[in-house]
C-alpha cells in the first residue's frame, strides 16, 4: 500500500486530510509537529502545511528529502503565503502547490499524480539498473566471444603458416621471428596494442600468398627466370585474396599486400611510395632484412647484427622508412637476441613433440 506523510499544524485540518486520503485507499501517517515528522522514513508522497511553527513547510521537504530523496513532495498554502511557497516550486524543492482551501478533486488529483510519479520515477531507477546489469552480462559475453575469436583465430594463422611450412621449410620459422621482430619495432614507434596485433599478424602471414604459386617455381634450386619471377611477385596479391575476406584479418592483408613494396616506389606489386605503403609493411621490410640478414642459408651462415645494421643504416629513405630505421637503431642488440632464442626455443618443443612420430600415431600431447 503507498504510505502519503501528512503534516499540519491543525489538527482538525490534519484529521480532514486523513480521512480524505484514507478513504481513497493510501496508509496515511500523520504529525502536526514538524520537528517529529522530520524523522519520518519509509513513504512515497509528503503533504505538508506551509506556515508551521518551528520549521515552515520549505524547511521541513528539505529535511525529509535528505533521508527520503525519492518522496514526491507536495504543500498547501494559504493565497498570503502563496508567492513565498511558489519560490520553493521553482527551485524545485516542491513537486506542486495546493492553496487553501483546497478542492477535494484537486487535491486527490495531485495525490493521484504524485503517486504516479513516484512509481515512474522508480520505475526508471530499476530498468537503469536491469539495463546497467545486463550490460555488464553482455560486456563479459563479447570479452568471451572475442576471446574465442583471437583462440580460433591464432588457430588459423598457425594452420596456415603450418600448411606452407610444408611446401618451403624455411618459412615457418622465419615469419613467427619477423612477426615478433615486427612486433619490438612498432612499441619502439609507439604504436597502440591493436596496431601491434595487425602488425604482428601481417607479418607472420606475409608470405601466405605463396600458397598459390607452383612448386616448380617455388622449390626451384636456381635463379628463376624473368617469366617465372612474374609468377612468384603475384603472392602478396595471392595473400591478400586469402585473408581479405576475414574481418578479423582484414587490416593484416594490407601488410601482406604491401610488404614487397619500397619506400621510393621501386617496390611490388602495385609500386606504392613512401606513407602510401601501409605502417605494418613498412615495419616489416626492416625486419625481413633484419632476418634475412642474421639467418642460416643454404648457400651461406647467417652474420652479425651489426652488418644488419649497417644495412638498415644505408637503405634508410630508400628501401626503407627513415623513421622506422632510426627506430629500429634504437633498439639494443640483446632484444633481438632474446626475441630468436624465444622462437629457438619453440622451434625446439614442436621438434620435440613430433619426434619419433609414425602415421597411424597422435603424438601424446597432440592427442589429450
């Protein structure tokens, strides 16, 4: 049952009031002191007397709304009082004024209201919270779905890396350290997280288009012939046919798509120049050389960082981006080392895992 305060300094005027609102079905408590109604919690609508010894009606909703800050607020006045109660209205200390006498309509038509307003207000205050909650629910159900995203997606990456792994041993392992070479070099320019995410994924993926070009050229032991490096430049557009078409990959095609391409323009497929060439492929260019620089070859060992270094020195402004040359200048010989000792190290464990293995048999870890 809604529960109405009324307060008035006459207790005739009070036992009216009572009446009225009790026989319209309100629980009506009653106080013609103001002081001892001001401790009064627990009710939806006070009704109040303006002029009150000891506090007038202002100064009692004020109290009363430090306790009950949700309570519709109503007061009578007399017509000589009305101009000083109408100020309380406007600062917005009073839901509405009745004058004195009232009529019995209007004042169970203002009750009526109040209630009403009450109920929406709280109303409101509910479906916030629900709403605030079930945001909170969808926030946690999207983290998992991302989550799952990034697991399945990492998944594919590994499984497409692993399939051209098959068809030219070297790649694997040389894109899992350029994607975290890629990686070092973009903290070092300060790029955001999910920048160094595209960045990391473009350049492990860079040489997905190869997929696409024919064994013939691809595992040829020699120098390929003009006709055949028409073919083999095809694969950034191969890679980026491939990956284009996934959202979640979308950004890291373009590094696919420009990581042959040079910062004069001399570069492939499309001859971009400089800014054109997307951020990631101008990071990854470095970090190929780096790579390719530092690693075994068939026809040769792999040398010092410092000759890599010289190189990056010496292409800056053409192969390479100034910028991201001097950034990766920046950066200490030993991060370097530490990133190649990582991928060592996993290059290691999946040896591991699948030594001794013989068709027909699930390595034991593979398996559970």
């Amino acid at each position: 049952m809604d529960r109405i305060l009324v307060v008035d300094d006459d207790p005739l005027i009070l036992a009216a009031l009572s009446r009225i609102l009790q026989s319209e079905g309100y629980e009506v408590i009653t106080h013609t002191d103001p002081a001892q109604a001001a401790k009064e919690e627990g009710f939806q609508v006070v009704l109040t007397d303006f002029m009150m010894p000891l506090l007038n009606g202002v100064e009692l909703l004020r109290t009363l709304r430090e306790k009950n800050p949700r309570a519709v607020r109503l007061m009578l006045t007399a017509a000589a009082d009305f101009r000083t109660a109408s100020e309380a209205v406007n600062r917005g200390e009073v839901f509405r004024l009745l004058g004195k006498p009232w009529s019995l309509s209007e004042l169970t038509s203002a009750v009526r209201q109040a209630i009403e307003h009450f109920r929406l207000v709280e109303s409101n205050e509910r479906l916030t919270r629900e709403v605030a909650e079930k945001n909170a629910e969808l926030t946690a159900i999207n983290r998992d779905l991302e989550r799952m995203v990034v697991e399945r997606t990492n998944g594919l990456l590994d499984g497409l890396i692993s399939a051209l792994d098959y068809r030219d041993t070297e790649t694997q392992w040389h894109s899992r350290r350029v994607s975290l070479y890629s990686r070092r070099i973009g903290e070092e320019i300060g790029l955001t997280p999910t920048q160094l995410e595209v960045v990391e994924q473009g350049a492990l993926l860079h040489d997905i288009g190869k997929i696409g070009v024919s064994d013939t050229i691809l595992l040829k032991p020699g120098p390929l012939s003009p006709e055949e490096w028409v073919e083999m430049r095809k694969h950034p557009e191969y890679g980026y046919k491939i990956l284009a078409k996934m959202p979640y990959l979308h950004d890291a095609s373009l590094i696919v798509l420009h990581h042959q391409e040079r910062w004069d323009g001399k570069g492939y497929p499309q001859g971009l120049k400089g800014r054109d060439i997307s951020i990631g492929a101008r990071i990854f260019a470095i970090a190929d050389t780096v790579d390719a620089i530092t690693s075994d070859r068939p026809y040769r060992k792999g040398r010092p960082m410092s000759v890599a270094r010289d190189e990056i020195k010496r292409c800056s402004g053409t192969q390479f981006d100034p910028e991201v040359a001097e950034a990766f200048l920046r950066i200490p010989d030993a991060e370097w080392q530490r990133i190649r000792k990582k991928v060592e190290d996993m290059e290691n464990a999946e040896n591991a895992l699948w030594a001794g293995f013989t068709p027909g048999k699930v390595p034991s870890r593979v398996a559970s």
